[in-house]
C-alpha cells in the first residue's frame, strides 16, 4: 500500500536505517498548582517532548496512582483525602 510505505518513510528508524534518534525526556511544562473547592475537579497536565514518546505515570506523594499514566490527571468529585502532593 501507499499508504504504508508514506508511514514506513516518516518513521525515523526506517529513514535511518534502522537507527532513530534518542531524545530523553525534557518537561516543556509543569503541572501547576491546584486548589479545589469540595466536590470540585482537580486538573494536572505535563507536557513532555522526548523520542520515543513519553511514558507517563502519577503519583500521590510516593504512590503510584492506579490507571493514571497519561499526561493529565483528572481528579473529580474531590474530597479532603485527595489533598497531597502529585
């Protein structure tokens, strides 16, 4: 298909030859800092360029936070229990 050999073409290994580059994770923006009324949403978001893409996971202090490995955590219905660091 056409269509594969344009996908194959922009990916980096393919072009290389089988090498592609290697960018480490740079954070090009933080989470900022939330406050939230009760039963409020919390939003966090991180933005990351890194080659291959970013793999994300959340924490609450030195927890993982299961089902959280996106670049935004959503915390809804917020209750005093959810304060802490992420």
């Amino acid at each position: 298909h056409d269509a594969d050999i344009i996908h194959r073409y922009r990916d980096p290994a393919y072009v290389l030859g089988g090498w592609a580059p290697v960018l480490a994770p740079l954070v090009l923006t933080e989470p900022a800092i939330v406050s939230v009324e009760k039963g409020g949403t919390a939003t966090f978001e991180v933005k990351v360029a890194a080659i291959p893409d970013a793999q994300y996971q959340w924490y609450k202090g030195q927890t993982p936070l299961k089902n959280a490995t996106e670049a935004a955590l959503t915390i809804s219905n917020v209750q005093a229990a959810d304060a802490g660091t992420y």
